[in-house]
C-alpha cells in the first residue's frame, strides 16, 4: 500500500475546536483589558504554539504571553477541550483506513494531555497507535519537532510510507522539515491559497476525498 503510516493533525483535522480555543483564548486577553467581541477573528490561534500568537497578534511580551498562555490552559482544561466537534463522519473514515491494515498517529501542538482527553471524549483513542504533543508549558510544540518525535518513538522512516494530515502551513512546513508528504484538508481552519503557498502535495475538499487519497495503492 502507498501509505501506511498517516499522521492526523487535531485541530481543523479530526475535530473542530473553535469554540472552544477561541472562547479561552478571549478568556485569556480579558485578563489584559482586552476585549474580543468576534470569536472568529480568534480563529488564528488555532495551530500554531499559544504563546508565539499572542505575541504576534497582541504584540505581547514573551513575559505577557507565558502568563496569557497560563489562563488559557486554565479555562481550557476545565471547560474548552469538550467545547469541541468530531467532524461528520470522522469515526467511518478512521475505521476504514485502521481496517484496511494502516497504522494512523496524531501529531498536534495541543498538550498530549489534553489531547487524549479529547480523544477518549469522542471515543475514537482505539483508532490512535501514538499521539505526540506538546507539554503543559507550551515546550516542544513546535510542528516539526512533533511530528519527528511519532517517527523516531515508532522507528518510521520518512520512506516507510508515511504521509501527514493537517489544515494549516505549520502542519506542512513541519511534514516537509521531516520530508514527509502532506494532504491539506480544506474542511479545517485553513484555506486553498495558506495549504498551496506553504507546498501541501495533494487537497481534500471533504472527507470523501480524503480517503480516496489515503486508500490509493
């Protein structure tokens, strides 16, 4: 088979996440008389490492965005991880493909332990040989350094058949850095032009296309 080894992002990949990162992200900045009244515009904080956004975005110090990240997690952990969507039809493509002898991974910026919490929400964790993350603090979020971490904890090589899933340009800059190929999904928080201009090999629309790529022999 073409693809044995397919690494999911989460967020904007396997669930949608929006209320519930961008609700704790508004929680965080109302500690700094910052006041969000469209969620959406928030929606930027998806993917990337929280305190790289809040810098970025809100010009804050890396002092101001350690604790920004701090009340983020607090609100996250109690309320924003279940404030979450397990896309339409999530579970049938993840049967599929385990059930046609693939080993599926995910590979995300999201605390490990929130994570699997997640994953054991939507009781879709059996489907999962590994999950790689980050840590509480934020430490070894970076894109490139998780996805490098499923493949040296599982002894795969970029060769094997290996090949991410994501929705972002962080999940295909960090693909590449491992010379691995990547399918964009446009059902996420990215869109056609941030997948193309960052070098995503192959777009999904939906989940019907996805499988087709993965499934390919």
């Amino acid at each position: 088979m073409k693809y044995q080894h397919i690494l999911f992002d989460l967020d904007g990949t396997l669930t949608d996440s929006a209320e519930g990162i961008t609700k704790s992200t508004a929680y965080a900045l109302q500690h700094f008389n910052i006041e969000v009244d469209d969620l959406k515009s928030l929606e930027k904080f998806i993917g990337p490492k929280l305190q790289d956004s809040f810098m970025e975005f809100y010009d804050f110090t890396e002092e101001q965005a350690e604790r920004a990240a701090e009340l983020f997690q607090e609100r996250f952990a109690r309320i924003g991880k279940f404030e979450n969507k397990l896309y339409p039809g999530m579970e049938e493509l993840l049967q599929k493909l385990t059930a046609s002898g693939r080993k599926l991974y995910v590979a995300t910026s999201k605390p490990v332990l929130f994570s699997k919490e997640i994953l054991d929400y939507f009781s879709i964790s059996q489907y999962f040989e590994d999950v790689s993350g980050a840590e509480l603090d934020g430490s070894k979020s970076h894109k490139e350094e998780v996805i490098a971490r499923i493949l040296e904890q599982n002894e795969i090589e970029p060769s094997d058949g290996v090949i991410m899933v994501g929705d972002r340009k962080f999940d295909v800059v960090g693909a590449k850095a491992n010379q691995i190929p990547v399918v964009g999904v446009l059902y996420g928080f990215g869109d056609r032009e941030e997948l193309t201009a960052s070098g995503a090999d192959r777009l999904a629309a939906d989940l019907a296309e996805l499988v087709q790529i993965l499934l390919s022999e």
